[in-house]
C-alpha cells in the first residue's frame, strides 16, 4: 500500500500535520509505537486510584499558533495566569513576586528585597522582549526568513544584537545588578538547555527567544483539561479529515524512497510513502535509516506531585496560592544557575539544584475530581534545571532517578516552612504521589534521544544568509538529507516545545511541492 504520506510518530506536531494533510485530500497513516497518541504532550492518572489526570510531561503552552488552532478548528482553552512568578530569596523569609495584574504589588515586591532600583530595567526588558516578539512570531507561520531579513523585522539594533549577537547572560548582567533578579530572566534561557550563565555558543540565546516570542507576548498558557486535551482535538481534527492514525506501531526501519517496516504485536508490516514524515528525534530517525547520528543531551528533570494542601513558605506574607500560581523559582539566582552548571559540567549533582514549579490545580482544578478538590488537593509540578543526562551515565537508572528526586525535594524544602514530603498525599496502594521522569526515562518512554525534549540543539528561527533555501523543505525548515523524508517534530528548524509548527511547517512544504 502507497500513501501520499507516512508519518513516523503520533506527538502533537505529526497530529497537526496529518490533520492538515489529510483536509487537503492527502491520504495519510500515523504510525505510533505507544498505546496512546500525543507523544509528550499528554495527561494521564498517574497513581493508581487518584482521580487526577496531570500533564506528564510537558505541561505549558505559549507558542501553539492562533492559525492552527483557527485552520483546524481546534476545541482547546487555554487559561491565562496573573501572577507571571515567585522567587524565594534564599536564607531569607522574603521573596519577589511579579503580578502581572497589579504593577504598584510588584513594584513593592522589588522594593522588599532590596531591589527597587532594579524596577525600571525590568520593565525596560520586557519592552525590549515583547518588541522581538511582535517581529519575530508573525513570521514562525511563514517560510523561513533569512538573518538580515529576520534583523530588518525587529528593525532596532538596539535590540537585536544583545539578545541575538551577544550571550543573553552577558546582556542580562549589562542591564540588570540584582543577582535574583537576574537570575529569573536567565531561567528562560537555561529550561531544558545544558549551558552556562554566560553561554559563548548562544545556545543559551536560542533558548531564550522561543521561550519569549510566544503568541507575541511570552505568555505562557495552562491547557484546560491539561495536555491531553490539547492533543485529543489534534487527534480528532486529524481522524476528522480522514487521517488513518495507528497505535502499537513501532517502526523498526525506513528507507529514503519511502518504504517503513513496523511491527503491531507479533507482526511485521510494510508501508509506502510518497513522502515520509518524521516526527520521531533527527537521532531516532537516523536509526531507523541505519545512519550515524550525534546524541543530543538533555538538561532536566520532570516531578509531578499531589499534595493534600499547598505548603507554608518561609516567607509568612507571601500566600502559597498566589506563589504558587505562577512559576515559582527556587535557586535560581544568577550565580547559583552557574554554580550548577559548573558542578553538573564536572560530574556532579548540584547542590542545591535549581528548579522552578507551578500549581496546574490553581488555574485549572477540573484535572481534579470534586472529592479531590473538595478536599484541598493541589498538583505540584517541579521542572529542574542543570541536571543534563551525563549525570546519569553508567548508572543504575532507579538509584539515579531516587537521588535526583532526593535533590529536588531538599531544594524546595530549603525555601518552605514545611517538608513537602509530609504533605503528599497517597494512592490506593498506599504510595506517596510523586512521579520523577529523568532524561533517561524520557528516552526510554518516549525515545527522545538523551532525553532532551526539544529532540536536539535548539536552532535560530531564522535561516542564515547563505543557507540553501531552493526546496520547498528548506524554506520551512523541515529538509533531511534525503528528498522524500521531511523533519515534522520538534527537530525541525522551529519545532521544540507544545507549538505543533514541525507539523505545519511539514505539511506545508508538502503542499507546496505537489502544487
């Protein structure tokens, strides 16, 4: 059987295209290893009996296009958080609060920490952030622009060479004294990205930018329902289309004409594509063609809690609702990111890891059953950073991922008036409700190579000058060394994160090619 188009994988971003597709009067297969489509943007009832369904793995959404979300009709709300974060000044019972509703209680905040002088700059920043977004999103649905076209888009150098040309960590020292205040704008940069505070190779930088051209303002949104309800419309666009989606399809090769070998349970099946699109890893994609590839490395570590209540913070003035509401730092000053890298580059967990987490049940408490939220349950997710899967190497995984979640509990103890382990609560089966996920269980479940989960180094959202743009392919950035075989998941040029643009951006270079 020859399909106009295979696609390799079933995350949202294979979703997005094989809705588009199909709509377009493609004909169209999802081969997807698991049981369940969504990749890594799912939710699941993660303890046994415990009825809260959490975002597993990715959890937030900022850079899913208002185009797609329109082109494909999609059912999704995402809700808007007023208190953009809370950051615990460590050794201290203060803390800095940024309300996005209510400038004069930030202003205060600033002032509390000594910090009042700082005020100006940050408002300053963002001004300068929000006028990249403004140039740079409208473009992330369009073929890619060059550098100089991407740099006559901002149109003020002012802007572009500290953000794109120097290392953010530099322009966030130029521009800021406070080393916590410094720290919450470096935390952008640094979300699944392995590099110092100061970061030479700009990787740091990329990570920046997508993490604050979002919808052409930076906000990051809670999904409704969680994750899973973000892919179920994906999937139901797709099925809606006509798109064949298959489940327990674990692909073992692919040849670059196009024909894909997959196994469903004890059998062996063969599929033809006119064109294939990969939504697995550039890494895992390499495998199945038997082709050498580099290993990414990915540079965090995911744990999801339920607590029977939020907990008390040292800082007796801050309410655990509103701190938690938002992202909430721990360790995260600008010297204590770097110290972390510096232990982690040289083998060592940091100590104490830097981590930032958020309450989903604030915004969204539907994840809960009425019992649960009757009762005062709440979700706790924790997002470390600097604890890149070298860490890990040669390791017994159980023994790596119980001292990761150790580390990760000390840190966020060190900032509350009580342990957050007392307050979790139990399953049916009488365990605590904690789930940690490490690189290498993100490479295990979901085979993200290294577990990094932008599927590789973050790339400009741009092309550079001389880069060969002649194909439909590189023009969305989404070409592979081989004519038939296209990039659609996050390790396409603008993919990473829940944004579905490795699938657009495959589906329109497709359309394109066959016009």
């Amino acid at each position: 059987m020859t399909r106009d188009a295979v696609i390799i994988g079933g995350g949202h971003n294979a979703l997005v295209a094989a809705a588009y597709l199909a709509r377009a009067g493609r004909s169209v297969t999802v081969l997807e290893r698991l049981d369940h489509l969504g990749g890594a943007a799912v939710s699941a009832q993660v303890f046994p009996g415990v009825e809260a369904r959490l975002s597993r793995y990715s959890y937030l959404v900022s850079l899913l296009p208002e185009r797609i979300r329109n082109d494909l009709r999609l059912d999704i709300a995402l809700a808007r958080r007023r208190y953009s974060s809370y950051t615990p000044l460590p050794g201290t019972d203060r803390g800095l609060l940024v309300d996005t509703g209510d400038p004069d209680a930030t202003a205060a905040s600033f002032a509390s920490i000594g910090a009042a002088s700082e005020l100006a700059a940050w408002r300053a920043f963002g001004d300068d952030t929000a006028r990249l977004a403004e140039a740079i999103w409208p473009t992330m649905t369009d073929p890619l622009l060059t550098r100089s076209e991407a740099r006559r888009a901002v149109g003020d150098d002012r802007i572009w060479s500290p953000f794109v040309e120097a290392p953010i960590g530099q322009t966030i020292e130029h521009r800021f004294a406070d080393d916590l205040v410094r720290g919450v704008v470096l935390t952008d940069a640094l979300i699944g990205t392995f590099a110092p505070a100061v970061d030479t190779s700009l990787a740091a930088n990329r990570c920046f930018l997508y993490h604050v051209i979002g919808g052409g303002t930076g906000h990051w949104d809670v999904p409704v329902g969680g994750m899973g309800a973000v892919t179920g419309a994906l999937a139901r666009a797709a099925r809606d289309a006509g798109a064949e989606l298959v489940t327990d399809a674990d692909v073992t090769s692919v040849t670059p004409d196009g024909d894909v070998v997959y196994r469903s349970g004890d059998d062996e099946h063969r599929i033809a594509g006119r064109t294939i699109l990969s939504g697995v890893a550039p890494a895992e994609l390499a495998r199945l063609l038997g082709e050498a590839a580099p290993r990414p490395e990915g540079a965090q570590t995911k744990v999801n809690l339920l607590l029977k209540r939020l907990p008390r913070l040292r800082d007796a003035s801050a309410d655990p609702t509103t701190a938690f509401a938002g992202t909430f730092h721990v360790h995260e000053g600008f010297a204590a990111l770097d110290a972390a890298h510096a232990a982690a580059a040289a083998g060592r967990l940091p100590e104490p890891v830097p981590l930032e987490s958020y309450c989903h049940s604030l915004t969204d408490p539907g994840i809960l059953s009425p019992e649960l939220q009757a009762s005062g349950v709440h979700t706790l997710t924790v997002f470390a950073l600097q604890t890149p899967d070298r860490l890990l190497e040669g390791r017994d995984p159980d023994a790596a991922r119980a001292e990761l979640q150790a580390a990760v509990l000390r840190s966020l103890d060190s900032v509350l008036a009580e342990p957050v382990s007392e307050l979790l609560l139990t399953d049916a089966d009488g365990r605590p409700c904690i789930e940690t996920a490490t690189t290498r269980d993100l490479e295990q479940s979901l085979r993200m190579p290294g577990g990094n989960i932008f599927h590789g180094p973050l790339e400009w959202p741009f092309a550079e000058d001389d880069a060969p743009l002649g194909t439909p392919a590189e023009r969305w950035g989404v070409a592979t060394g081989h004519p038939a075989i296209l990039l659609c998941g996050s390790g396409s040029r603008r993919g990473g994160a829940v944004s579905g643009l490795g699938g657009y951006h495959a589906a329109m270079a497709v359309l394109e090619t066959s016009r």
